[in-house]
C-alpha cells in the first residue's frame, strides 16, 4: 500500500521570524562597529593578503553582484592603508641627450609641488631678467668692443682701396653696405650721362681702372665672412656668459635646497647648460623679428621645455591610495602619451604624459573589475607583465599605433608596488585559472563571497542593526518591528532557504528606499511591513508584463492549460523564466503518446532543437526508469512522443522530468491525471524525485493561474520532498493554503506522485507481482504487451487457432 500523501501545513511553506527577537535587537543595536555582515570566509581571505607583502599575493573577489564585494573591499583597504607609509611621488623631467626618453623622478610627500613652485620661480626670474639683461652698460661696452673690432678690419680694407682708387682718379663711395666706384674729372665724380659724353679712349681708361680696382677691394674684403663668424661668434660666447652670470645664482640656492636628492642635482645641472641656449633662442632680441614678438609666449615655452611633469602627488603623512577603476582601458590603467597637431604633424613632448590608474595606485592598492580588464587582451597581458616585472608597462608597442610613425615617447619605467584587486563571478575565475597558467602565480587568494549567510540570532541581531543604521542615516527614517521581519523573510525568499538569509544584502537596503518613498506618500516617517510589501508588489509590476501576458494568454485560450478535470497523458509542469533582474514561474502542458514500436522515448524538444543538454539528459533517464522499474521479464519495447507543448523558445534544466514520466506512464496505462494539480521535480533512474530550483516562484506562478479561474479547494502543487526547505511562499498562497483552497504536495518517489495524479494506488512490488489493477501493475502489463506486438508474439499466436482452442481445453 502507498501511504497516503497530506498536504503540507502553513508553518511548512514558509520560515518563521519571532517579533519578540526583533524587537529586543531595535533596542539594543549590535555593540560592535559592523562594516560588514557574515562573509567571514571572504574577509579571512582579504585579510591574510593585506598582511603579505611579498608579490604574486594579489586578490581575486570571487561571488556574485549585490553581495557586497565592493563595499567590504573598500572598507578593508581603507581601514588598512592607514597602516601603510605615504608612497613617494613621481614625475617626467626633459631628458635634453634624447628627448624620446623622459627621465623619471621620486620624491616624498609633498616634495614635488615645491620643486615645480621653484622651477616656475625660477623660469619667471628669466623671462624677467632677459632680454633687459643685455641692456646692461657693461654688456654693451663689451658689445660695442667686439663691433669696433670688425669695423676697423672692414673699414681699414676700404681705405687701402680708396687710396689706390684716389690714385686712378676714380672716387669709391659707399652706401648701405654696398661700394661703388665712379670716374673723377676735374676734381668731380661723374654721373652716367657724363662719363657717356667722354671720349671713347677716356672711357676704356677709367673702364680698366674700374675693374682692377673691384678686384682689389674683392681681393681686401676676402676675409669678410671670417671676420664677422669671429665677431659673432664672440659675441654669443659673450651673450652666454651674461646670461650664466645671471642665471647662475639662481641655480646655486635651487641646488643647495635639493642637494639631498640626487635626481634633482642631475636635472639642475642639465637644466643649468641648457637653460643659457633657450634664453639665446627665446629671448634675445637679436633672435626674433618684432611681428614674431607679439604673438610669443616665452614663459609658456620655457615651462614646456624645463618644468617637471608631476604624475602623482600626496600630502605628507596621507594613506596609501585605494583606487576604483571603472573603466579599465590600456590608457586608463597605465597612462597615455596626448598629441598635438601642428601643420599636420602629430608631436609630443614629456609634458604630455598622462598618469594611469597603476600610477595613482602605487605604493597602494587597485580595485578594478575582472570581466572589463579581460575584455581587452592587451591590457590583461600589460597588467600581468607590469606585475611579474614589477615596472608600470607604459612603453607598449600597441598603445601608440593609433599615431603610425610619428614622434613618440618611451618613458623611463616607473617601478610598482601595488596590491591588485579583481573583483569577478565564480564562472570566471575558473575559466581564467583553465585558460592562463601564470593567473594562479600573480593572483594567489581567492576571497569567496558565499550566496547564502547560515541564519542565526547573531545574524538576525546585526541584520537588524545595519537596516536601522541605514534608514537613520541615508534615508533619514524610522521602520517597525513588522517591517523588519518582512524584510528578514525576503531575504529568505531571495536565498531560498527557510534557515539562511540571503548574502545579496544590497537588495534589502534596495528595497528599504523603496519602501521609505511609499511611507512618504502616506505622510509617515516610520517604514511598516505594508510599505514594504507595496515595494515588493510595485516593483513586481514595473518588470510584471511578460509573465502577466502569459497568463493572460491562458485566460483567454490561447495558451492550453487545464486546472479542473482529468485528461490521458497530459499533464502540467511548472517552468520558471529569468529575465533580466526578474523571474517568474509559469505552468505548461506536457503531453506524452505511446504506441507499439521500437523508437523508444523520443523528445520532441532535442528533435526540434529547443531542448537543451540538461533537459535532454532528464528525458533520457525516463528510460532507464521504466527498464529498471517494469522490464525485467522482457524487452523494453514501445515508441512514445513527450512534449512541452506551445514552447517556443530554448529549454533546459530537468525539473521537468518527473511530469514527463507522469505523462508518459499516463499514456502507457490509460489512466487519467487531475488537471487540478501540477508538479515539478527530477528524478533518477531508480524513481527517486530531486530537488529543483525555482520552487517558489513555480508554486506562485500555477496558483495566480488558479486563482484568476476561480480556487476550487482541489488545486495544488507537487514539488520534491527535497524542496521542503527552499519554501518560502508568498503570504497569499500561505492563507489559500491554511484555509484549504489551494494544496502543496511533497512528495519523494514517482509513486507517490502517481496516487496524487491519478487518484489510484501506484502498487508496491510484492513476490515479483504488483496488486491487481494498480497503476504499476497496468503499466507493466501494457509495456510487457507492445513488446509482444514488436517482437511478433502476439501475431505468431493469432495465426494459429489450433493453439487457441488448446489454450481453452487446457
């Protein structure tokens, strides 16, 4: 006999939450700080790998979004980089050997700003002191020396030109730097037309002596060019030297300031030699025209050209950084190179690199998201060298092809000394241990943040605590005792557990604002469980549409699902739908037809291609049921069809299974199933039925059906014994329930399933017999008679009416 199966009570459906408790933790908040609730294994993790300072301890977050990663992740490194020594500062100066190699400088805390206030000092000290400096009376003595010098080399050549000119009676004259020679009559240089009026014989005379004397005044000023690259030449070696004179005390007191710091010494010497050729080049008057003058910015090139370029700076006695990068490109994570256009040439200069992420983070910690850092193959493979190298990995080649062949940057390296931390989903951190061996080598702790926290007083207590502290200072409000416990068993129901809670904590404190917005629109300032349950039932409508068409189709016939009567080898499963952030259970008709033939148990679902893997298995093992529970006498033979009827879309998991084997042994045995119930559940070739996900919201889905039609008080809902604990029913369906209108069945094997479906006793196996006319006995006579019809036992015996007549003698 199979026991006879009641249906659960309320106090099953549903956790219970005492008031008195919460009450008691409303006036007493936790007494300790609580940054943070459960998770204890994943803030183990976190803090073994803050106390390791060696490399290759870096984190991987490992668990889902909601759960709180980021938010303990930040408090812990924010409680721990307090402990940690202010990292140095760092910045570019010009390398003015090779301008493509910027040369990286440290500094401490709060050093950098100074030095680039002294270099901007300095520079502005410059831009005042020249051009005027070269004003200076002594400058221009010195100057007028070197000029009087020149002119009387040019001025003595000229004259011994002039002499032998007077000599030849030609006048040599001398206007703007040109010379000219003309003939002399009577004492009187002769103009064009006179000399014409000479006679032929004078003019050759003065001709040949014209032309001798230009070579002799060629010949006298020969040393022209010479003279003056010596003059010029001098004169810059004067000009550099005013401007060192000038320029030098000021260098003197900067490198007496920074004489403690050996890469400052380095720069100011270089800055000191170059500092003298940009000052002949910018700002000597002699240099530029007077158009050029008005438009040019001396100081804005001197500082281009000599100012530090700080990446990162910090304020003496300041925490190690912890940095959030939401955006993890290649130039984000370890800096860029900007470029300028000018006529159409892409340049840079040192004063043009960017600090990444790595940058701002050295000496601290970095938080980014692993999903968005592997979207991009280059940057997973610059972080993992930076890392193994432990240099910034700025000089890529791949981050500058983007400009071709034009003037680019290598910057020294920057050394690193950063903690990583990737916050990612379980199924990622496996696929990239699978695919990269060196992962495992540079991420070494694993911080596993769970789905569930193990429901307990203590838990409850610090629940309690958190949301108060939430609503008093974010949403300025109070909330019940009621409100609270509703909110404990939401949080079962997003865990699915009667005795754990929910690890998705931010989807509480989600749905405490939204319920604080309903408790203004009443006028109130206190939160109670109606407002909650308003949030609850607003946000269900807001992403509601889907599954109420569907339920509408069903109303109106589109759909073709039963809940009165009895039907042969139909039956109804229950099926739950995620979409998007929701999810939501909807029944569907399974249908099962069986007929003599050999093709065994065909799903309809693989053959069309809608039924996935899982799904696919579940069917499969609907086999392996029926040889192991009724074919051991003969061949398992038959052909049968199973179906989710008007499915239309992709298919998986087996919680369909056990509806299946009720469909098909509905089939097989004729018998039919009350359509007033539906079931969910898997099952394994010896007829035991598993658990399934989803249990709620499948129960919730068949009972709105049911309740739309009008409850009969017949109407329920078969789920896995297994499943007992994951209940926690919406309180609607716990009153249908309690006042009998609606049934949850939990059952454990097939055969309890077929004596709630088909109102029969499913028949234990008693010496190799089952009882007359239960369903496990019509079963095994059906299959045992289509394997007589396949395999021809029943056609060889009809063909011979001697063998019957035998039969009824005998």
């Amino acid at each position: 006999m199979t026991k006879t199966i009641k249906p659960l009570s309320s106090e099953q459906l549903a956790p219970s939450v005492s008031l008195p408790h919460i009450s008691t933790c409303m006036q007493n908040p936790y007494p300790d700080p609580l940054p943070f609730i459960g998770q204890n294994r994943a803030q183990s993790a976190l803090d073994f790998a803050l106390g390791m300072e060696l490399p290759g301890y870096n984190v991987f977050v490992m668990g889902e979004a909601a759960t709180g990663r980021f938010t303990m992740v930040k408090d812990k490194l924010e409680a721990h980089c307090k402990t940690r020594p202010t990292p140095k500062e760092w910045l570019y100066v010009n390398n003015y050997d090779d301008h493509r190699e910027p040369i990286a400088l440290f500094m401490q805390a709060g050093e950098s700003k100074v030095l680039a206030d002294d270099i901007d000092s300095f520079l502005d000290e410059v831009v005042d002191t020249f051009p005027a400096a070269f004003d200076n009376p002594g400058y221009q003595r010195k100057k007028k020396s070197l000029d009087r010098d020149f002119d009387n080399k040019y001025n003595a050549a000229l004259s011994a030109v002039e002499e032998l000119a007077a000599k030849k009676s030609v006048a040599m004259m001398e206007e703007k730097g040109v010379v000219s020679f003309a003939p002399v009559v009577d004492g009187k240089a002769l103009d064009d037309a006179e000399f014409m009026a000479l006679e032929e014989a004078v003019q050759e005379h003065f001709f040949d002596a014209i032309e001798k004397l230009e070579d002799c005044l060629i010949e006298a000023l020969i040393e022209l060019p010479r003279w003056k690259r010596e003059s010029s030449e001098k004169l810059r070696e004067l000009k550099k030297t005013t401007i060192e004179l000038a320029t030098k005390p000021l260098l003197k007191a900067l490198e007496h300031k920074y004489a403690s710091h050996i890469g400052v010494i380095r720069y100011l010497k270089d800055l000191r030699v170059e500092i003298v050729d940009a000052v002949l080049d910018w700002l000597d008057d002699d240099s530029s025209s007077e158009e050029s003058k008005d438009d040019f910015d001396a100081k804005g090139m001197l500082s281009d050209f000599f100012a530090p370029n700080i990446l990162v700076e910090f304020k003496e006695g300041q925490a190690a950084p912890v940095v959030y990068e939401p955006n993890p490109t290649f130039g984000n994570i370890f800096g860029k190179i900007e470029y300028a256009n000018a006529h159409g040439t892409l340049i840079t200069s040192y004063r043009s690199i960017q600090p990444g992420a790595l940058h701002r983070a050295n000496g601290g910690y970095l938080i980014m998201d692993a999903d968005k850092v592997l979207a991009n193959a280059q940057v997973w493979d610059g972080l993992k060298l930076s890392l193994k190298t432990h240099q910034i990995k700025n000089d890529l080649p791949y981050q500058d092809s983007s400009v071709g062949s034009s003037f680019t940057l290598k910057p020294q390296l920057i050394p690193l000394d950063v903690k990583i931390i990737l916050l990612g989903s379980r199924d990622l951190y496996y696929t990239i241990g699978e695919y990269d061996e060196e992962f495992g080598e540079l991420f070494r702790v694993l911080a596993d943040f769970d789905y569930y926290l193990p429901d307990s007083d203590r838990l409850q207590y610090q629940f309690v605590t958190k949301v108060q502290e939430y609503c008093e200072q974010t949403l300025k409000c109070a909330l019940t005792g009621e409100a609270l416990a509703r909110l404990l068993k939401f949080s079962y129901r997003q865990a699915e557990h009667q005795n754990k809670l929910s690890a998705r904590f931010a989807d509480v404190l989600e749905l405490v604002a939204e319920a604080s917005y309903y408790a203004k629109q009443d006028g109130l300032s206190e939160i109670d469980a109606p407002h909650i349950d308003e949030a609850i039932v607003g946000k269900q409508y807001r992403t509601g549409q889907l599954s109420e068409n569907m339920l509408s189709d069903i109303e109106e016939g589109h759909t073709l699902i039963a809940t009165d009567g009895e039907a042969v080898g139909k039956v109804n499963g229950l099926t739950v739908l995620h979409i998007g952030d929701t999810a939501f259970g909807t029944p569907a008709r399974i249908t099962a037809t069986v007929y003599a033939g050999a093709d065994g148990v065909i799903d309809v679902e693989r053959e069309a291609e809608l039924g996935k893997s899982i799904h696919s298995k579940g069917v499969m093992l609907l086999t392996g049921y029926l040889g192991n529970k009724y074919a051991q006498s003969f061949s398992l033979t038959l052909s049968a069809n199973i179906a989710i009827e008007q499915s239309y879309g992709f298919i998986d998991g087996d919680s369909a299974s056990l509806a299946e084997l009720c469909g098909l042994l509905s089939a097989i045995t004729q018998l039919p199933i009350d359509q007033s119930l539906a079931l969910t559940g898997s099952i394994n070739q010896h007829g035991e039925v598993q658990a399934v996900g989803g249990v709620n919201e499948k129960i919730e889905g068949f009972f709105k059906l049911c309740k739309m039609r009008g409850l009969t008080g017949r109407q329920g809902v078969i789920i896995p014994r297994s499943n007992l604990i994951n209940l926690v029913l919406d309180d609607e369906v716990l009153t249908a329930a309690q006042q009998g209108r609606f049934h949850i069945f939990a059952v454990a094997t097939v055969d309890e399933a077929l004596s709630l479906l088909m109102q029969r006793e499913a028949g234990v196996l008693v010496n190799g017999q089952y009882p007359e006319q239960s369903i496990n006995a019509l079963a095994l006579a059906r299959l045992a008679q289509i394997a007589d019809v396949v395999n021809g036992d029943d056609k060889d015996a009809e063909s011979d009416p001697s063998t019957e007549q035998e039969k009824d003698h005998s």
